[in-house]
C-alpha cells in the first residue's frame, strides 16, 4: 500500500515538474510588460523566483528517503504555489486538469499527517473516476454532443489546430465519434468491475489522453490524469483487503 | 477569489459547449499607412515531444482564456468604451497584443485589435479597439 502511495508521489512529482519546466519557460509572461504582469517589479521579480521554488520542493519529494520530515511542507509549498500562480493569472492556468492536480496535492498532503492513513488517497481515486463519468454524463444532455455539432465545431472551427483529415470528416461520422467520446467518458469507471480490470481502464485512459493531445495539443491532461492513475488502484485493491 | 473556487470546485464541462471562436487581428497604427490586420495567437505546429513539454501551446491557450474573459466584460461594458478600457481583462489583452505588434515591429508605438469571427474581411467585426499606445515588455 505505502509503495503505490509512493508511486503516486512519484507519478505527480513528475507531472508537476513539467509543468514547472513549462512555467519558467514563459516566466515573462509575469514580468513587466508580459500578460499577467503584477504591480511593481520587485513583486514581479518575488513571483518568478517562487517558480523555481518549485524545482527544490519537487527535489525533496523525488528523494523521500533523504528528508522524509520535510516530505508535507514540499506539498504545502506546491500547492501554494499553484494557488498563488491561479490568482495571478485570474484562473486555473490549464483549465480542468488544475483542479484535478490540486486535490492530487491535497490529499497527498493530508496523506502525510500521521494517523489519516491512505483514506484521502480513495477520495482522490474517486474524484478520478467522477472527473471521467461526469464530463460524460453532461455531455448526454447537450444536442450538440448528440448530433456531433459540437465535436465538428471544435474540430473544425476552433482554436486547436486539429490534423487535416479532420475537415474531410462528415457531421454522420462526427456523430458517430460524439457517441464514442461520451461512452467511452461514461464507462470507464465501470471498466475497473471487469477481471483485469485495472489494466482494462489503463489502456483505454491513455489512448483516450493521447488522442485528446493529438487532436488538441493539451499535454497537461495526459499528465495530470494519468499521474492519479495509482490512486485509482489502490482503491480498487480495497475491493481485496 | 473566484479563480481559488474554480481550482476547488472544478466543473468538468470539457468541451461541453461550442461556440464560435473569435479571431484576434492587430495593427499598428501608422500615419498616412494603409490598415494591414494581421491574425494573432494562431496554433503552434505539433509535435511528439510537446507531449512532455509545450509551454507555447499551453501559454497560447491560458492567453485565449484571457480573451474570452475580455469577451464577457466586453459585453458586460458596452456602449462604455473608458470603463471597458479600465478593467483587468482588457488590461491584460493589451500587453498581449502589444507583445504581438512589437514582434512584427520593435518600434511600433501605436496599434489596434479587432475580434472578428473567421475571416476577417468577410465578416463583421465582433469588436474593434480605439488607438493603444504599446506597452513595453521587460527583456
């Protein structure tokens, strides 16, 4: 039990380390005359130094075994961090995935607090499985996502650049995707029920992420999902115990 | 505070809606000079490895995000130009299109944007922007 935690540990460290490479690449962005720019520049200059804060946070959670004391505080400190960056920029930097990340930090936060045990770790898993059941769920009642308006529009006509082929796709054939995208979203939770069923949901996650990269360019998802996959089973082995 | 609660209380609505997507233009603004728009925040080429590492991508998306808030105080401050001027959004669309300009100019000193949907010659204009002075950019 305490090696998937450790694993999930690992798993997050690693998403969150890209998006900390990601963060200081674009680290303008938070000074002078870049979009998110603060009031003066020693507030400005304090803000891009906390991004690579970040770096020695992610150190110490990459070796545990060197300062487990210091294990909680380098979550407490990402997870401000990413508190701090989402007011900065007035939203949740990457939208939906954010969310999930943070809950990630949370509970793996509280996970460290002696006597809480790996219960916050089945809330997490939960919360995975809800993120792919809902999103599905509410996409049942749109008519666009029924008719395949919707995934056309996004495909077509949006701000992603899709691959090419795309615009030789009819709406019947979008349609067809529409319902795909909303069963496949819908059951995956359900996947977990079948024997081997961990395995099951894996493969259909990660195909499911990767084309969600493909077509949209959005690698923060990939990451983030996949990093709670642990959770997932570690709820899945208290079926076992 | 609301950016706190949508990071606590996340919707799960991807893609939930489509709506049609503006296009972004700027120009500099030149006496005498015949009005050339230029689109801007256009998607970057993918490749395998922005799986692992994209920031232009991710930057470029959180910077639309900007403008569908801009969008909303847009709506919300029509007919009043100066309040619209004034507020975070609009502020922060500045400093993205003067980014853009000084791109294409590093002496621009004034510029305009417009959202339009599609095409911009086309189709009507969904906003246009009154004479903005650049704003610089650290180095």
């Amino acid at each position: 039990m305490e090696s998937v935690v450790t694993l999930l540990s690992l798993c997050l460290a690693f998403a969150l380390y890209l998006q900390s490479c990601e963060y200081v690449a674009i680290r303008k962005e938070f000074l002078v005359g870049g979009t998110w720019a603060g009031g003066d520049v020693s507030q400005n200059a304090l803000f891009v130094s906390h991004l690579y804060l970040r770096f020695v946070f992610l150190v110490l959670i990459f070796l545990p075994n060197f300062f487990p004391s210091l294990l909680p505080w380098a979550w407490l400190g990402l997870l401000i961090s990413q508190v701090v960056i989402s007011v900065r920029v007035k939203s949740p930097f990457s939208g939906g995935v954010e969310g999930l990340i943070f809950w990630a930090q949370v509970c793996l936060l509280l996970s460290q607090i002696e006597g809480v045990g790996v219960t916050p770790i089945y809330f997490l898993a939960i919360l995975v499985l809800c993120s792919y059941f809902l999103a599905g769920f509410k996409k049942l009642f749109e008519s666009g996502w029924r008719n395949g308006t919707t995934l056309e529009g996004y495909m077509k006509k949006s701000w992603y650049r899709v691959p090419r082929f795309i615009q030789n796709i009819s709406l019947c054939q979008f349609k067809w995707t529409s319902w795909a995208i909303i069963l496949t979203q819908m059951l995956l939770p359900f996947l977990l029920f079948l024997p081997s069923g961990f395995i099951l949901f894996s493969v259909v996650g990660i195909v499911f992420h990767l084309s969600i990269f493909y077509f949209f360019g959005l690698n923060r998802f990939f990451w983030g999902w996949l990093a709670c996959y642990p959770a997932v089973y570690l709820l899945l082995r208290l079926g076992d115990i | 505070m609301l950016s706190i609660l949508k990071l606590v209380f996340p919707s799960w609505d991807f893609f939930r809606r489509y709506e049609a997507f503006p296009v972004v233009y700027v120009t500099e603004v030149l006496p005498g000079n015949a009005t050339v728009w230029k689109p801007i925040l256009l998607p970057h080429a993918l490749k395998l490895r922005h799986l692992f590492y994209n920031p232009c991508e991710n930057l470029r998306l959180a910077k639309l995000n900007v403008l569908l808030a801009l969008i909303d105080e847009i709506n919300a401050w029509r007919g009043e130009p100066k309040k619209l001027r004034t507020t975070p959004y609009y502020q922060c669309f500045l400093r993205i299109c003067s980014q853009e300009v000084l791109i294409q100019n590093p002496n621009a000193k004034f510029f305009k944007f417009k959202l339009c949907h599609e095409n911009a010659e086309q189709s009507e204009d969904l906003f246009l922007s009154a004479e903005e002075g650049v704003i610089w950019r650290a180095l």
